[in-house]
C-alpha cells in the first residue's frame, strides 16, 4: 500500500467498497476550526457546539452532496435535529432494531399440539425426564435449549426444553419441576413458570453459559445465587463463585472508595447481601449460631471482582455471576465470557429497561448481543422472566412508571 503524507489527507482519503455507503467516496479529516461560525443561540467554548458548527459549515460547503452527523450522543443529535442539521446514531453496532425482537428464550405451544402429533410422536422415558420426538413445520422456529410450554384449557399441560435438533425432527425433554418445595435449590423453589425454565437451566451441568434478562424483582440475581450456592456448597461441581458488575452509578458518583478490591466493590454489591440475607433466613431449623455459622461459610465461597481487572484472567472451575449486564458494551461482554476455563459456567444477569449509560441502548448492549449470538448453542440458555415476585408494590411501579 503507498505512503500517503499528512499533506494528502486534506483532499482526502478513498474509502473502499466494503463499507454499507456506495463505492467511491472520501474520508476527510476537518482541521480548520477556525473560520466555522457556531449556529445562533449556541454558546462559545463548548465541543458539541464546535461540531455542530462543522456540521453546518460543511453542509454550505457541499451542497450538492448529503452531510450527516452521526454520533452516540442522543443530546447532541436532538440538538442538530433542532437546528435543521441530519443526524443519525450508528447503525453497526446494533444487535436489533427493536428491542421487542430480542429472543425470549421460551414458545408457547399450539393449543391444538397433541391432536396434531399425539398419534405419530414417538416418546419415552430416561433418566426419570419424558422425551417426545416431534416432526412438522414448527421444528425450523424451534431453537436447541429453548423452553417450550402448552397452558390450553381441556389439553394436557406441557412443560419441556428442546434438546435436540436433527434434520426435520426435535426431541423435547420434560423438565424437573422446581416448583415442589422437594425440589428446592438452597430452599429456594420456582414461583412460576418462567422461574422454573431459569432453574432448570442454572441447574444443569451441561449449560456453560446462562442469561436472565426481566424487570426489577423477577428473581434472577436469588435464584442464581441460590443456585450457585448450591453446587458449590452441596454438589462441589464448582470452586467458588465470582461476582462481578460494572460499576455504573444510577446518580452522582460520591467519589472513590476507600480499601482494597473487593472493600471498594462492597457498595456496588448491595443487591447481593440482600439476597444472601433472604437465603440465609430460609434456613429456619439452624438456629442463630448455626446462622451465623453459615453465613461465614457461604461468603468465603464468594469473591467479589472489578470488571477493570479481568483482562488476562482465567477462570477454572468456578460458578461466575455477571450482575447488571446491560450496562455492558459488546467488547466488554467479550472479554468476560472468554475468561471462562475449563469447568466454568458464566451468568449474565440484567433488565434492558434499566441501561444506565447513555452510550448503550437495548439494541447495541452487551446483553443483548450475547443473548443473541448465543441462541441455539448446545450449551447455552437464555429465559425472559415476565413475572416480578418482590412485591405488589414493585410489580405495580414497573407497570406504571
């Protein structure tokens, strides 16, 4: 490729055909700042005005072609579109458009499912779960791990996961019902049914990466913690478990933390004791001692860690919880998820309604795109919980404000 030297740039640089715009045009760098007249009524001094200047400026200078300004800034693109100026937020970073598009990770089934297959699909039983093998148009819209569920008056209940694809057939597979205090995960049992696909996948061995998204008090970080604990604590199928979130401040930031890692983290973690607290007093027959005892026992199985030092780590064996996803960019769900080791299961948690930087939307969040890419994979899960738990109170907040 031939040296271009700076003197080049200012006639421009020639853009290839691999891009989404049409073949043929230039990237030009604006240096000269110094002779463009800020539109009326904006101030002096400040650099979203300085480029609106530009914008301006460049569109008296190229009438004949179209000059837009693109930016994630959604305050400086409403000021553009105030003062006539085209603006527009980056289209390649999105997952989706809308984020009603995302997938839910859960199908109702057809009312009329066991009079269309109840004669032809072979099933049997394994392991103490029912498997049916069905075949028909629905088998393209179906996805591996994707819970399936049949709630139609007169009709038999269903409520099963995909568990395999295979050319023009599935098999679906019944699920343990968690709802049954029997079932109990660390005394925590399903409240309804998209809680009971969520714990059917953190439960399971064979799912190495899980997300949960759904509004504030559906019950993800409990569960997961709860799930966590219990095999860690019970089955030793992990070390330890991780907690980690992105340290986004719904307010003003109060300033630094005093303390090592995890004392600095320990305020961003209040969502976390709340939990251990509600999982710690579902142990009624232990006593105050034996409580206490617990809890002890409980939290030198978890560490916290910063997302600012995760570069270069390696998890093995452990069980790692990544709260408030939402707020994470594509790069940084990245390098998180391949962190994991041998033996590690990752957790995304979050609600896409509750993004706290104002650089990231539901269509260009890292939860999303992980949720996305993921769909489908053998051993990876994702469940839209709809239903909050926490109280009526909270359930009616999220409904109305």
């Amino acid at each position: 490729m031939p040296k271009r030297d700076a003197s080049g740039m200012s006639d421009g640089l020639p853009l290839s055909a691999t891009g989404h715009r049409e073949a043929g045009g230039k990237l030009f760098f604006q240096t000269n700042l110094v002779n463009v007249s800020l539109p009326a009524g904006l101030p002096q001094g400040k650099a979203d005005n300085q480029i609106l200047g530009v914008v301006q400026a460049l569109r008296e200078q190229q009438p004949g072609r179209e000059v837009v300004l693109v930016s994630k800034d959604i305050n400086m693109r409403i000021k553009a579109r105030a003062l006539g100026l085209p603006a527009e937020d980056y289209f390649n970073d999105k997952t989706l458009d809308d984020g009603d598009l995302l997938y839910t990770g859960v199908l109702p089934l057809p009312a009329d499912f066991w009079e269309r297959h109840g004669k032809t699909m072979e099933s049997w039983q394994q392991g103490g779960f029912t498997y049916y093998r069905i075949s028909g148009p629905m088998v393209p819209a179906l996805m591996v791990n994707q819970f399936v569920y049949l709630e139609a008056p007169g009709a038999a209940p269903l409520y099963a996961k995909v568990h395999e694809i295979t050319g023009k057939t599935a098999v679906l597979r019944t699920l343990r019902e968690y709802t049954h205090t029997k079932n109990a995960v660390w005394g925590v049992t399903a409240r309804n049914r998209e809680q009971n696909f969520a714990l059917n996948l953190l439960m399971d061995p064979e799912c190495d990466f899980i997300t949960l998204t759904g509004t504030a008090g559906t019950g993800k970080t409990l569960m997961t913690l709860a799930a966590g604990l219990s095999q860690v604590m019970d089955d030793r199928r992990y070390s330890e478990i991780i907690v980690t979130r992105v340290t986004v401040p719904v307010g003003e930031d109060i300033g630094f933390l005093p303390g090592t890692e995890e004392e600095k983290m320990g305020p961003w973690m209040g969502a976390l004791d709340d939990n251990l607290e509600v999982l710690s007093r579902s142990d009624g027959g232990a006593g105050e001692w034996g409580r206490a005892a617990t809890n002890d026992l409980v939290r030198s199985k978890i560490k916290i860690k910063s997302l600012n030092f995760m570069r270069g780590r390696t998890f093995l064996n452990k069980f790692v919880i990544i709260d408030e996803a939402q707020n994470l960019t594509p790069k940084q769900m990245k390098t998180l998820i391949t962190r994991a080791g041998p033996g590690t299961k990752i957790v995304c948690l979050g609600n896409l309604a509750q993004i706290d930087t104002p650089y990231l939307t539901e269509g260009s969040s890292g939860l999303t795109y992980a949720v996305d890419r993921f769909k489908g994979w053998p051993h990876s899960g994702h469940v839209t919980l709809a239903r909050g738990e926490r109280s009526r109170l909270a359930d009616f907040a999220s409904e109305v404000l």
